[in-house]
C-alpha cells in the first residue's frame, strides 16, 4: 500500500510543474497519515491550495486507495495553513484532552509573555475550555464528511462562523510535546518570543518498558 501512494502522489504531482520537486515529501506525509503513522501533518514546504491538494487527493485516492482505508481522510485549512489529518485520530485525541495517558503537557503563560520561562502548568478550567474548543472543531469536521465513500472531508476554519479557534491548535494537533495556552492579545508577541527563547526540558517522563542500550 505505502508504495502504490508514493507512487500515485508522484504521479499527480507531475501536472503540477510546481509541486514536483517536493513530491516525494508530499507523497511520504500522505502515506503517513493514510496509514495511521501520523494522526496530522501541516504541509508546509510547497505553495499548495485548498483546491490543488484536493485534487492530488482525489488523483491518488481513485488509482490507489479503499475507500474504506480513505474515509476518514481529512484537509483542514487554518491560520492559512493546510493540515492533512486522519478525522477519527483527531476526534480520539480530543477526547482522551485530559486523560493521564496524554502525550502533550498544557502550560499557561502568565499575564505578561515577557515573564518567559515562567510557566505553569493549565488549570482544570483552562483545559475544560480548550476540550469545549476541540470538541467544537471536531463536531465542524464530522459535520462535513461527504456522503461518498472515499471523499476527503475539507473543512476551512478561517472561514466558519462562531467557531472559537484557539491559537495552539496547530501545536496540538501536530502533537507537540508542550503546548503554550496564552491569551489571544498576547499570543503574537508569545509567539516571538518562543522562536528567540532557548527551552529546556527540566523533567521527562517516558512510559515503560525500558531497553537498555549500550555503545
């Protein structure tokens, strides 16, 4: 299955003079996200539309892929970026937000984002609101999956109405390790400040079982 994606995204990409040199890139992320390896990648790295990666999708899902395997294909479009994301990870994933099990740590940054690196760890209260957001995204995608068997769902959230998007969506659904919850008013400055910022890691905490290795 990997090869015959890889296979089609290259070939789809062939009528796309501008896309051929980052096929390969392309063609790997689908593959990913096709097989489950990854629940969200941001395509980043090539000038693409909402509308040309629908069509590469459509391409390669009609020579390769089940549609049973493609269902939960999605193409999200936020802050001007496109995300490819499997729709049941994303849901999945919303809903375990707050189980001890979860992979990403929530931190909240003080009132001040100059206070950096003082951070502290989200409240009950800043969680439940980001979970109200996921599950209100999450609600938008289901909303949108076509009726049709093997259609990828598009659902573009710079455009919905009432949807509050919060601006750490992006680090979350790419399954950053830590995710920064900072007030709307803040968050421009935040985010320079964190691209200048060196952080450390002051504790790691790794699921068993352990393998010792020697070299």
């Amino acid at each position: 299955m990997l090869l015959s994606i890889v296979k089609c995204v290259k070939e789809a990409c062939i009528k796309q003079p501008r896309l051929r040199k980052n096929a390969a890139v392309l063609a790997r992320d689908i593959a990913a996200v096709c097989t489950g390896l990854r629940a969200a990648i941001m395509v980043d790295y090539m000038p693409l539309s909402s509308s040309t990666m629908l069509a590469i999708l459509a391409d390669v899902q009609a020579q390769c892929v089940d549609p049973k395997q493609w269902d939960s294909l999605g193409l999200l479009h936020l802050d001007g970026c496109l995300y490819l994301l499997r729709h049941d990870a994303f849901c999945s994933q919303a809903a375990n937000l707050s189980s001890v099990e979860a992979k990403t740590v929530f931190v909240t940054v003080q009132t001040d984002p100059c206070s950096l690196p003082y951070l502290g760890v989200a409240s009950d209260e800043a969680l439940k609101a980001v979970s109200a957001e996921l599950e209100t995204v999450c609600n938008l995608i289901t909303a949108a999956r076509p009726s049709n068997k093997g259609v990828c769902t598009f659902v573009d959230l710079d455009t919905a109405v009432g949807i509050p998007i919060m601006p750490t969506l992006s680090g979350w659904l790419l399954q950053y390790p830590v995710v920064y919850l900072a007030h709307r008013a803040t968050a421009e400055i935040l985010a320079q400040l964190l691209s200048e910022t060196v952080l450390d890691f002051y504790e790691v905490q790794i699921d068993g079982p352990f393998i010792e290795v020697r070299l």
